[in-house]
C-alpha cells in the first residue's frame, strides 16, 4: 500500500521491520571476552558457587584451555592475594616473572613447564599436572629455573635454507641440532632460549601425558 491513508504508519512499520531484521543478523566481533565459571578447564579447580565469571586468559604461548592465568596462580594457588585486583596490583608492580621475562598483565596465560619467579620472596615454581589433570605448583631451586623442558612440535626449513623448529610453548629456535625431530624434547636455557640437550621420542622413555582423558599420568 504506497496511496491512501496510512501510508506513513506502513513506512514506519516497514523501517522498524528492516532495522530489527539488520540488527538481528549481525553477528559477535572479534574473540570471546567472557568466560563463565562453569565451562573454564577442569584444571583450574575453580568452585561453583565461586561466582558467575572466571578470568578470561589473554593472548600468549599456551592455548586457553592449556594454561592457567596468573590471576589464578596468585590468588587460589599460593594464596597472594585475596581479590583479582589485588593481584592486578602485584603484577603492575613488575613482580613476577614468567620464564625469565617480567609480566605485568593478570591474565597472562602460563603453561605446563613455564618457570615463574618472584624475586621479592625468592621462589621459583614450576607448573606441572598432577596425576588427575590439574595444575598444581611444584616449587624448585634457581638451579633448576634456569632451564625448562620443551616439546618440539614442527620442524621446517625457512628462508634462505635456515632450519628451525617450534616448541610446545610457542618458540621458534633456528640452527638446532640435526637429530632433533618431532616430539622430541628439548631442555631449553632459558636466559638464551637455545637448546642445551635433547631426548629422542622413543620407547622405554619416561613420560607425562599432556592431554586428553590421562592428563597428568607419569609412564
């Protein structure tokens, strides 16, 4: 109906129609910036009636749900802290180290083998699983912070013929030794970030499972 009375009315319908039909069909932007407590990894051990939220992990090494977020690791681990902003204000205070390197963002995600450091209080911790899958701290001597265990994931050949391989925990370390092959492990320095020794992938060796339903088993 374009003629006649109520012409107006039908355009005003039809433009109210359109812009809920374009509302409708937009879609969510960009990742996900909210995560509820219920679908965070089990390895968090994070309570139910906690809360509705849980810290969402920021970009890093270690996919989201493989890591643990600092804000977790200060405030229901080693008991820090009491609140997520208390925890914002130690890290702010360039406290805390993750493999050697200072982060100041509470929802860093540290993973399995990551060394973190606290100078003030002089302790080191290494994030390892327990035998039911969930992250639990393991404290270690400077001695045994210097160095991490890594495993190789890719190796390819570069540019102008440069070898390099990509570890578990998102390094890309160039020129390594021409035995080191995929799913080996590597013990990696962490001051210089390259390859101090390696062990082969083969049976008879000890193992921790990082995934799936045996996460955390030793065999």
């Amino acid at each position: 109906r374009v003629h006649g009375e109520g012409t107006s009315d039908f355009r005003e319908c039809w433009d109210s129609n359109f812009l809920f039909r374009s509302i409708a069909n937009m879609g969510y932007r960009g990742r996900r910036k909210h995560l509820k407590r219920l679908v965070a990894p089990k390895s968090w051990m994070l309570s139910k009636l906690g809360g509705v939220f849980a810290p969402k992990p920021g970009t890093g090494p270690h996919r989201s749900r493989e890591c643990l977020p600092l804000i977790l690791f200060l405030r229901n681990k080693l008991k820090y802290a009491l609140t997520a902003d208390e925890v914002k204000k130690i890290v702010k205070q360039r406290l805390i180290k993750v493999d050697g390197k200072v982060r100041t963002d509470g929802r860093y995600p540290a993973g399995f083998m990551d060394v973190i450091t606290i100078d003030k209080t002089g302790e080191h911790f290494r994030l390892l699983y327990d035998v039911k899958g969930r992250f639990t701290v393991h404290r270690i001597k400077s001695e045994e912070a210097k160095y991490k265990l890594c495993r190789v994931r890719r190796q390819e050949v570069g540019p102008k013929g440069i070898p390099f391989v990509t570890t578990s925990d998102g390094r890309t370390i160039r020129y390594p030794d021409p035995l080191v092959k995929v799913n080996d492990t590597c013990m990696v320095d962490i001051a210089s970030g390259k390859i101090k020794d390696f062990i082969k992938f083969d049976t008879g060796n000890l193992c921790m499972i990082t995934g799936g339903h045996n996460l955390g088993r030793v065999g």
